[in-house]
C-alpha cells in the first residue's frame, strides 16, 4: 500500500502445505480481508513438498490436501474477491478436473464458484495458449519458469543477462499470447521478474494487459514507468 499497489496480486500457497484445515481457513480469511476490494489471487500448490507433482496432478495425487484448499478458499470469499489460479497447465484437458472439484466445494458449501485461471508459463502453454484460456476464467504469464525455460537453464540460475537474451522471443510470444486473450475475451495478466522491467512494462501496456504482478520492492518503480505517457 505504501508503494500504491493496487492490492494483492498473486498469493503463493505453497508455505501453506500441510496447514490443518481450521488454520488454512483463518489464514486465508485474514489474507483476503487484508488485501482490501481489488481482492487475490491464490495460486494453487506449486512445490509444496519434495517428491510430490506440481500443479493439476495434485487433485489426484493429494485429494485431501487439495480438498482443504479449495474449501478453505471458498470460505474465504465471504471477506473478499478470491481467484484460484493454476500453475503448470500444459493442456486444456488439466483444467475440468479442477472446475469439477471447485463446483463440488462450493456447492456443499453453498458458496459461489470460484474463478479458476491458467498460468501461461512453459513454451508449449505460451505458443499454444488459445485452448487453455478458452478452459479458463482468466490467464497470468508466469515470466520466471517461461524465461528460464526458454533460456535453458534453471529458473534459480536465471540472472539479468540471461533474462535479456530471452527477451526478444518473450515478446513475441506474449504479443501472440495477447491475441489469444482478445480471440477469446479472457483478462490475461502477466507476474514474476521480468515484469520489473520499465520497458517491458511498457510494452505489456501497448499490448493490451491488464495487471502485473511484482515483488513488492518493485511496485514504485513499475508504478511510476506505467505513468509515463505514450509516444
């Protein structure tokens, strides 16, 4: 807030794993009447333990841990807007298994749905996005795993320069991933490093996007280079 961000963009759950059940929903509760009316988005487990999937082979894989979440996010709903974002979609196929299980939590809680979004962050979602967004309420472009992957390394070796040498075909996927969101009428915002960037953060707004979500110690900077006029 101090930075003039406009809420809570993305709220990663991963320190979450394991949480009992009455925590997590408290937690949540809390985190949501803080965030104010722009509301979160909560992205679903990612690493939340070694040996264990990322992403949509969680709901198989740990049905119960994943049934608490989504009961602890619909809950949460009571305090403010809440997303459920899902992280590690390669194919649209992944996402109705996810609607199935939300639909059921909300209805034996008798709570609304929740919006389920794609994170858009591997070559083959972000050359492909069109069928996952179409699967989906909304998008977000995942710029640390996608960076690193198309660089070839590691996302924890990942430094500027080598986030430089990407860039170019960055943009282009995102110019393609921006016609995708158009053709399809969903919001697609764009997280992680990259995002800092003043003249990526202007390009994103040429684009079309709608948000970006960044460290906290970069909203000031992005904030500021969002306010720059248009040539």
């Amino acid at each position: 807030r101090a930075a003039a961000a406009e809420g809570v963009g993305l709220l990663r759950s991963d320190s979450l794993w394991g949480t009992p059940g009455p925590t997590l929903a408290s937690l949540l509760l809390r985190t949501v009447e803080a965030a104010g009316p722009q509301g979160l988005t909560l992205r679903v487990y990612d690493r939340p333990a070694p040996g264990l999937p990322r992403g949509p082979a969680l709901l198989s894989a740990q049905p119960r841990a994943t049934e608490a979440l989504l009961e602890a996010a619909c809950r949460a709903q009571a305090a403010g807007p809440l997303r459920l974002l899902l992280p590690c979609v390669v194919r649209a196929e992944q996402v109705g298994p996810w609607r199935d299980a939300i639909a059921r939590t909300a209805a034996r809680l008798g709570r609304p749905p929740l919006q389920l979004g794609v994170m858009l962050e591997t070559p083959a979602a972000a050359l492909m996005p069109s069928p996952l967004l179409a699967a989906a309420d909304f998008g977000v472009v995942g710029t640390g795993d996608l960076c690193a992957l198309l660089g070839g390394t590691d996302r924890e070796a990942l430094g500027d320069a080598e986030r430089e040498a990407v860039t170019p075909i960055l943009m282009r996927l995102l110019a393609a991933i921006s016609g995708a969101a158009a053709a399809t009428h969903r919001v697609v915002e764009v997280a992680g490093p990259a995002a800092r960037h003043p003249a990526l953060v202007l390009a994103l707004r040429d684009l079309g996007f709608t948000g970006v979500c960044v460290a906290p110690a970069d909203v000031a900077p992005v904030r500021h280079a969002l306010r720059a006029p248009r040539a």
